[in-house]
C-alpha cells in the first residue's frame, strides 16, 4: 500500500536517488548499522597516515576485502535504477557506497559521495591506479596472502586480518609515494566538488528517493534538507528508522530490490 502511495506521489516527477549500504546487502555485502553488522571501528584517515604498522593492518584487510567485493555482482534493485535511469525517470545516483555497483549495473550519472575502491591514488603526486592491476602487484609481493575462512566482511569492504606481520604495502610506481584507496575515511571530509554534484543532481530534480541507508551520516541528511528547501516530496525505502523518517512524503519499510524493481516497472510508464 505504501508502494502504491508513493507512486502516487513520484508520479510525472524527475527523481534524484540517494542510496547506502542497504542496496548492497542483497549482493552479500553487509552494512554499517543494520541488523547483523559487523562490529568494527573503522580505521581514521589518522591512524592510517600515523604509522606503517596501521598501513600494513589496513591494506591487508582491504585487498582481501576488495577480492571479496570484486566477485559480489549487482542485484535487481541497482538494475532497477539503471533502468529508471534510462527511461529518464531517474536523473541519476548519488550513493554512499564505495562497491562500484551502481556503475556496473549500467547507471550513468553516478555520484560517488565516498569514494570508490576501485580506484588507488598516491598521496605524493596523484597518480591514479586501477584496482584491478594494484592487486595484481600486491599478490606478486606478498603470495602467501590467502582470504581466511569465515571472513567478516566489512562494508568498506575490509576483513580484519589474523596477522599483517610481513606484509609488503604496495608504493607509488611513479614516485615510491604512500598510495591510498580513493575513499573517503571515517571521521574524513567529501570533497567540496564531490558534494556540490551531489547537490547539483538534487536541485535539478523534481522529487528525491532515500533507499537503503540509515541517514545517519552528516552528508546524506544534508541532502534531505536540500530537497525539503526546495519544497521537492521525499520518499524513504529503508528496513528499520532513518534520521528523516519524519521529513519523509513517504516511508516505505522495505526490501530496497524489490520496491526498486516495482519502481522500475510501474514510474515509467507515468512520466
Ligand atoms: P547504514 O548501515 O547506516 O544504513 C543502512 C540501512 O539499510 C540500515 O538502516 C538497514 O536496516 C537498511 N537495510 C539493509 N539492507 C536492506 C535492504 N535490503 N532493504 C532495505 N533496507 C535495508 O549505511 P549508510 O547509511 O549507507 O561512510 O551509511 C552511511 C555511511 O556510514 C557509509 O557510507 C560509511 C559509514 O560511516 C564512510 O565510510 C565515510
Ligand atoms: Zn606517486
């Protein structure tokens, strides 16, 4: 019934989509802050520029993550929105995920709030480096590295590694620099731009969706209130609360694969 309500609602209207680990989780990726989340903390952007020891610990973790992430295959909810995408529904994604899935289910216009993992950068002079070949060379370095069993999986998509003693981090092939995933770190600052095409895509809608996220983090709320100013209706898909339930035309508490797919099915035809 609330399905029904809030076609009603998106009904004619260009929509803007923000989306959070939520969408994933049906892709075997977990989440931050719902039922059955790991509880880590997460490594700061600190503790990682502090010390080698943090750097070997963090980098094991994530390339066993990123192995993990690179086999995980986008579901029918980011499917969907590729879909509503190329219907011209949707204006296109803003998420808060760092999986890359959105993209490999052919959405276009995708706006990558925190970063993505398939991307490295060195810190020193910028270079980029594809993920893909990154790994290569760091399984070269290190061939003992193997994925534990029973990994828990973060939604960063890092796994806390038994030992990271003798662990080779991988450096800039161009200058020898520290390299980084290009993600944004807990406790770290999106960039300006970043947030201004976020921002750029809610203003140029006429309505905003919130699937699977929590609201809790700082940019995501942000964006809520930006489309509230701007007097656009606001439609939540989320299991469990989110910080703008209240904000909400309407909230839908539900699997966000299938009341995207609904979406996909049913808004098109009403454009
Ligand atoms: P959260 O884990 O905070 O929220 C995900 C929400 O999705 C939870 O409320 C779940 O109950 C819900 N959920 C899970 N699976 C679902 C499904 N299949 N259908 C519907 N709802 C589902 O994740 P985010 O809000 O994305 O930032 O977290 C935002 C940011 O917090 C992350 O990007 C990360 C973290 O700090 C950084 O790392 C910078
Ligand atoms: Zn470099």
């Amino acid at each position: 019934a609330s399905i029904d309500r809030a076609v009603e609602v998106l009904t004619g209207r260009r929509i803007a989509v923000l989306t959070g680990a939520g969408v994933s989780t049906d892709s075997g990726i977990p989440d931050y802050r719902g039922k059955g989340a790991p509880t880590r903390t997460p490594m700061t952007a600190q503790q990682f520029l502090a010390s080698a020891e943090a750097r070997r610990r963090y980098w094991v973790g994530s390339h066993l993550g990123w192995k993990v992430f690179a086999a995980a295959e986008p579901n029918d909810g980011h499917r969907a929105l590729a879909d509503l995408e190329a219907a011209g529904v949707a204006n296109g994604v803003v998420t808060q995920n760092v999986d890359g899935l959105h993209v490999r289910a052919g959405s276009g216009r995708v706006v990558e709030l925190h970063g993505t993992m398939r991307r490295v950068g060195c810190l020193h002079c910028g270079q980029v480096f594809d993920r893909r070949d990154l790994a290569e060379r760091v399984e070269a370095d290190n061939p003992w590295i193997t994925l534990p069993e029973n990994v828990e999986l973060g939604p960063d998509g890092d796994v806390t590694p038994a030992s990271a003693d003798g662990f080779i981090v991988p450096a800039c092939s161009v200058c020898g620099g520290m390299l980084k995933p290009d993600v944004v770190f807990f406790g770290e600052y999106i960039p300006v731009e970043k947030f201004r095409e976020a921002e750029q895509l809610v203003h140029t809608s006429e309505a905003l969706v919130i699937a699977g996220s929590s609201l809790v983090v700082n940019s995501g709320i942000r964006l809520v209130e930006r489309a509230r100013r701007r007097r656009l209706p606001v439609v939540i898909i989320n299991r469990g609360e989110t910080r703008a339930d209240r904000r909400a035309a309407v909230k839908i508490d539900g699997g966000t694969t299938d009341v995207l797919r609904a979406f996909a099915q049913r808004l098109p035809g009403l454009l």
